[in-house]
C-alpha cells in the first residue's frame, strides 16, 4: 500500500467548523447524542453541500472520544483524548478519503479500516472510523466495508460522509443509519448570516441553494455577476444570438454543478410563468422534460466527464425546445 492509498490515522480535522454549533443542527445532534454509549455502530450523514455535515461528523467523533462529555454530550476539550484530538494524535481515530493521486477510495484503504477496527481502543472507549467522501469508493473498496458492516466489532463507530447519496451501493446503505442534513429555515440562517457580515444573505442563500456555509463562502465572490451572466446567456441562446461553446466554457468557470443548479432554478422560474399565463401548450412540456435532463446532467456531473462537452450538449437541446418544441 502507498503513501498515498494509506488511510490518515488522527489526522487533525479537515474541518475547522468541528468547533462550531451551527444552529441548524442543533435537533440533529440532541437526537443522534441523547444516548451516546447506543449510538449504532455506522452512521451515513448525507444532504447537500454546505450544511455542515463534516463539522458535524467530526464534532461527533470528539464527543464519541472525549473521556468527560456533558450532558448533551458536548466534547470537555481538557481531558487527555480531546487535546490528542484537536492535535490530530488521537490513536483511536482513524479518517479515509482518496489520495492525493486519486479520486477514489481503493481496498486497501477500506481493509486497513478494518484491521484499525479489529484491535482494543487505546485510550477512548470505542474506535471511530471516517470515510468521505463516502461515495468515492470503488466497487471493491465498498464490498470490503460491507464486511466491516456486517460484522462490526464491539466498541467501534463507523462514519460515513457523503453528499451523492444515491451513487452509494444498496447494500452499504441499508446497514447504515442514514442522517439525512436539509436546508434549514431561510429567514433564521438569513440572521445567522448577517451576524457574520453578509449585507444580501437572501440573493446568496438564493444562489446557495439554501446552504449556509454555501452562502458563507459566496460572500465577496463573484457568484452574482456569475448568475446575472449565466442568465444572459440562457435568453440569448433561446434568441439564437450566442454560441452553445462559447457559453459552455464560460459556465465552466462557474463550476459545472452550480452553473447546472442556477440552470434549473432559471428553467423553474420559466415553467412558472407559463403556467401563471394559462399557457400548457408544448413548450411549457418540453421545459418540463428538460428539467428532468438538467437533473440528469447534474449526476452526471458528479464523475469524470468532459465538463464543456456535457454543457454544450445540454446548451444545444436547449435551443431546440424554442426552434422545434413538438420534436423535444
């Protein structure tokens, strides 16, 4: 096994944000710590990207090897086990996520997880297991950690992160205690936001889909020129006065799964109106159907595929829902 195909045992937290209590998983967390010592041994976190989930998953692993946590099950960050976690020398931490040279979690990291699994806690009182993104798992790593699943040992915890929920096997979720991470309520993280400094948090949150730390990050980008731009270039493609290429390398600048979503949300809009006016007619079904074309690109998007080429593809389609709207 590699450097690099080499699980990182007690690797300092990827996430800074592990210190955080964000308010929207305030629930999640008294449901999940009620009783920490019944906590099931594999927990599958997943929802959309800005939630918070790794902070989550990592404050969690914290209270799961704090020797003294409080009553809500807060990590006391004095005793011995939570200063060798906050400096990523904790012997019964193990985390997993794809080399540097790769975009996939192989076997070997998968059976050197089990292995970890297999031997006593040094010092906590279980043994707490990473993986994530849990979707980048090839085949055979994912049938090496339905072993683990099946037949856990005693006084270990399995955390898997993943915001691909559905490219995970069937089997490796139905072992799994799956903790589904939503949005939360616009108008309390649009507060949260402003206590942060966001002068607009709506058109963020907007831009975001609904994802705090999404919103968060926007802060000070580009992103609203990037959507005003990408809007444009929608009308004018529908108008036959721009080039699906030309638009499709620019949208790739924006990322290929946000420019998709803002597509979306662009086509949504459009259905609306419509629909407002009365108007059912076949464009209003071809919108419909190329909805459902976005949705489909947006998982392609998730692998290794030829960003522009799939943009450009869904770009010229587009135009032909407005040049031919009975053949789409």
């Amino acid at each position: 096994m590699t450097a690099t195909q080499a699980p990182s045992i007690a690797g300092i937290p990827p996430d800074p944000g592990y210190r955080e209590r964000y308010p929207w998983h305030a629930d999640t967390w008294a449901r999940l710590t009620r009783d920490l010592a019944r906590l099931p041994h594999a927990l599958l976190l997943h929802g959309s990207p800005g939630l918070g989930k790794r902070a989550f998953t990592w404050r969690l692993a914290q209270s799961l090897l704090c020797a003294t946590p409080s009553a809500d099950a807060q990590a006391c960050n004095v005793c011995v086990n939570c200063r060798r976690f906050a400096a990523g020398t904790h012997p019964d931490l193990v985390s997993v996520a794809p080399g540097e040279e790769s975009v996939l979690i192989l076997i070997d990291q998968i059976r050197a997880v089990r292995d970890f699994a297999a031997l006593k806690p040094h010092t906590a009182a279980r043994k707490v297991m990473i993986v994530e993104p849990a979707e980048a798992m090839n085949l055979n790593a994912a049938n090496a950690l339905l072993k683990l699943l099946e037949e856990p040992p005693m006084g270990s915890v399995l955390l898997l992160i993943t915001a691909r929920f559905a490219r995970l096997p069937a089997t490796i979720r139905s072992r799994c205690v799956a903790v589904a991470f939503r949005a939360p309520d616009k108008r309390a993280t649009a507060a949260w936001l402003r206590e942060r400094g966001v002068a607009d948090p709506g058109t963020l949150l907007e831009l975001a889909a609904a994802a705090p730390l999404t919103a968060l990050a926007l802060e000070g980008s580009s992103a609203r020129e990037d959507r005003v731009q990408l809007s444009k270039d929608i009308e004018a493609l529908r108008r036959g006065a721009d080039d699906a290429l030309r638009c499709a390398t620019r949208w790739k600048g924006y990322g290929v799964e946000r420019a998709l979503s803002w597509f979306q949300s662009h086509v949504a809009a459009m259905i609306r109106r419509e629909m407002a006016d009365g108007k059912i007619g076949l464009q209003v079904r071809g919108l419909f159907r190329y909805f459902d074309v976005l949705s489909e690109a947006k998982s392609l998007a998730q692998g290794p595929l030829d960003e522009v080429l799939l943009l450009e593809d869904l770009l010229i389609r587009w135009v032909r829902i407005f040049r031919s709207p009975g053949l789409n």
